[in-house]
C-alpha cells in the first residue's frame, strides 16, 4: 500500500497516524527529499530508508501518537558511525531531516433517523471535516433527490437504509462514532439505545426527545439491564441548553454546536519544533 492509500485507510478506519517525509537529506542517504511513509500504532506503509534512521523515525512517531500530539515536529538524523544510534549503524556519511505530521482521527458522527432534524443537522455536520453516517428504516428519507443538499459536502457521507433493525448499523461504524438517535419511532430508538449502550465502542450517545420520553427509556432500559453508570451515557436532551427553539433548523445548529465543542475539546494546541 502506498503512502497515500494508506492516509485513506487510516481515515476510514478512524485510526490516528503519523505521515513521515523526508523533507531533505545532505551526502549519502538511503532516500532523497520526499520519500515518505505512514506510521499507525501497528502498521507502517512506504518506507524512508529503512535501517536505523527508519526505526527511530517510527519510534518518535509512535511516541507522538500516544502523547495524541498535533503538531508538526522536525527531526535532523545523522548517518554516521560517530553519531548515536539505537537501532544499528548507519554510516552512510550524511544527514536527513524527517517531518512527522500527525494525521488526526476524523470525528464520526452517526444519525439516526433522517427526518426534518436530521436532514437539517446533516446539512450542517456536512460542511465539517466528519465522516457522516445517515441511517433510517423508511427509503423515502434517503433518496437521492432528497439527499441532493449534501452533494457538495466536505464530510465524507455514508448512505445506510435498513428496512429492519437499523440498530445493526452499529457494527460498522467506527470506534468512538458519536452516535445520536433521533427517529420516527420511540421503539426503533429504545432499541437503537439498549444496542449502542451494549457495544462499549461509541464515542457518545445523544437522544432527542423530551423528559417524559426519557422517563419512560429509564425504566424500559433499567429493565433490560443497564445500571445507573450506563444510562449516564445517554445525553438527553441533546444540543445546547441555553440554544432553545423547536424549528428543525434551530435544534440541528444546537446538536451541531455541542458535537463541534465535543471535537475541539480533543485538539491540544502545538508549535512547530526544531
């Protein structure tokens, strides 16, 4: 796989990742200015040389992905035998600088039930960098004509229409998918609740709907096993309480605000370094 399929494989997967470059190289080396490879948490794609040089560069990497690091850093390697080395000698005779670019997870977000909201917090999410997912039972919500407001999306949107058990859709999606159940039908969403709460894997749940839904979803999921720290999980309702309004457009930009805050609270600020 080379460098820029796998970029995409980490993308679609939801897996963080490191793009390594070698941004230029002075004397003897192993790559010229511009090879590049990717580094994932336990895979690496394309190579810079291999060889010591290699093996640091996908230490440090590593080392950045579990620090969930931002910013870009510059590293300069030395190929010689009087330079310090860790993982065999290189004495090529020259020096190569490496850039190491952080390749954040892209946020993914799952709707279910593409009514009047949902179309319209589709319409918003869909001008983000997301990986958007629109899931509904009734075929007449995910048609091509109606869906046509999304054609010129920066998200990445993906299409599922079930018929029956919709909740089976959470399979597929990726780990830490934020999850927000807004559909026609009060059991489709109970059960879509029970099922999210039991796969262990989304990044959070969101339920529309009024306090006296979510009284009536305590007991019902209470019955079906889930405890107190469980049903914590469940955000209802959803959006921003100080944005109110019951206008579809109105309750898509409070649900879209809330998320946008969800993924800017992981984003750590950096400076490039020397």
């Amino acid at each position: 796989m080379n460098w820029l399929s796998a970029v995409q494989h980490l993308r679609d997967a939801g897996l963080p990742g490191v793009l390594v470059t070698v941004t230029s190289s002075r004397g003897h080396t192993p790559r010229e200015g511009g090879a590049k490879m990717v580094v994932g948490s336990s895979e690496t794609h394309g190579t810079i040389g291999g060889g010591n040089v290699e093996a640091v560069a996908i230490e440090r990497a590593r080392e950045l992905l579990r620090d969930n690091a931002t910013a870009p850093e510059l590293q300069t390697l030395s190929l010689s035998d009087k330079a310090p080395y860790q993982h065999g000698v290189q004495c090529c005779g020259g020096t190569m600088t490496l850039l190491f670019e952080p390749l954040p997870v892209r946020p993914a977000v799952a709707v279910f039930g593409v009514g009047h909201v949902g179309l319209e917090l589709a319409r918003v999410l869909a001008r983000h960098e997301v990986s958007l997912h629109l899931i509904d039972s009734r075929p007449a919500q995910l048609t091509d004509e109606r869906l046509a407001v999304l054609d010129d999306a920066v998200a990445s949107v993906h299409v599922h229409q079930v018929p029956l058990l919709p909740e089976t859709v959470l399979s597929e999606l990726p780990a830490g998918t934020h999850v927000l159940i807004m559909t026609h039908d009060h059991a489709e969403d109970i059960a879509l609740c029970d099922a999210a709460l039991r796969s262990g894997t989304c990044g959070s749940i969101g339920l529309i709907g009024s306090a006296g839904k979510w009284s009536r979803f305590r007991k019902r999921l209470t019955a079906l096993g889930h405890d107190e720290a469980a049903l914590a999980r469940i955000t209802t309702p959803i959006g921003l309480p100080d944005l109110t309004g019951k206008e579809p457009a109105v309750i898509a930009v409070s649900v879209a605000a809330a998320l946008l805050r969800k993924f800017q609270a992981r984003v750590r600020p950096g400076a490039l370094q020397a």
